[in-house]
C-alpha cells in the first residue's frame, strides 16, 4: 500500500530492508528496489538477526547503490479494491461503521477506493474502528 501511495506521488521504492520474507515481496511491486535482509524470519514474532554492526554496513552499502540506480514506480490499476476477513463476526459488524465499507460475508467486508491515498486512510480507519472491539480478556 505504502509502495503505491508514494507512486501515486511519482516516487519510487528505492531501498527496502527487513527479513527476507519483507525483501522478497517487496520484489514483486518494486523489483528495481535494491533489497537488504537484515534478518531472517522465523515466524510473526520472531528472527534471527545479523549483528547491528553487520546490518548497519549492509543498510548503508546499500542505500548508496540503491541512490546510484533509477527505479520504477510501483503499479497497480485503480480503483483498489480491499477485502478485509476478520477472526470474529463482531469485528467485520464494527468495520461496517466506516463509510463504503460493505459487507461480503460474516467476518468479510470490502471498500474500494478510486486512489491509494483514499485506501489508506479508509484501511486505517477500520482498524482503529475494529481495534475498539477487541477485548483485551476474553471469557
């Protein structure tokens, strides 16, 4: 999402660091990024790190290359439609809430947006509207 706000705005995805799972999708919508895995995931919560010092020198290595080369924007046809499943009914009932965002299923709903800066804001909304109806206790 973030890839094609900035296009929208004629900015390009130049550097991307993270796990290696981060760097690999980040090829399928900015392959002309210059990618630096700082880590390996595991899991959600958890990776296996390089040192800092090892991460800083890759980072920084690779933002020069990545200021030397030209760079494609991210693509992706407007309008954007998002479809959002939750884990509990209440939570798609309480997404509701946010203009043009429909229902398409018991934990399911959809918006779709004519720019990616709209789609944003509408996908943060939900989630602060939605965040409302998670009981930090259960039972």
């Amino acid at each position: 999402m973030n890839a094609l706000l900035a296009a929208e705005y004629g900015v390009p995805v130049a550097l991307v660091t993270g796990d290696d799972l981060t760097c690999a999708d980040a090829a399928t919508y900015s392959p002309t990024a210059v990618a630096v895995a700082v880590k390996t995931c595991i899991d959600r919560y958890s990776a296996i790190c390089l040192p800092p010092a090892v991460s800083a020198v890759r980072i920084t290595e690779g933002a020069r290359s990545a200021v030397a080369r030209s760079h494609s924007l991210a693509s992706a046809s407007a309008p954007y439609t998002y479809e959002i499943t939750f884990d509990a009914t209440h939570l798609a009932a309480l997404a509701t809430y946010v203009p043009g965002v429909e229902p398409v299923g018991q934990r399911a709903v959809r918006f779709t947006l004519p720019t990616m800066y709209e789609a944003i804001r509408c996908f943060r909304a939900v989630t602060r509207v939605v965040g409302t109806g998670i009981e930090p206790v259960y039972g």
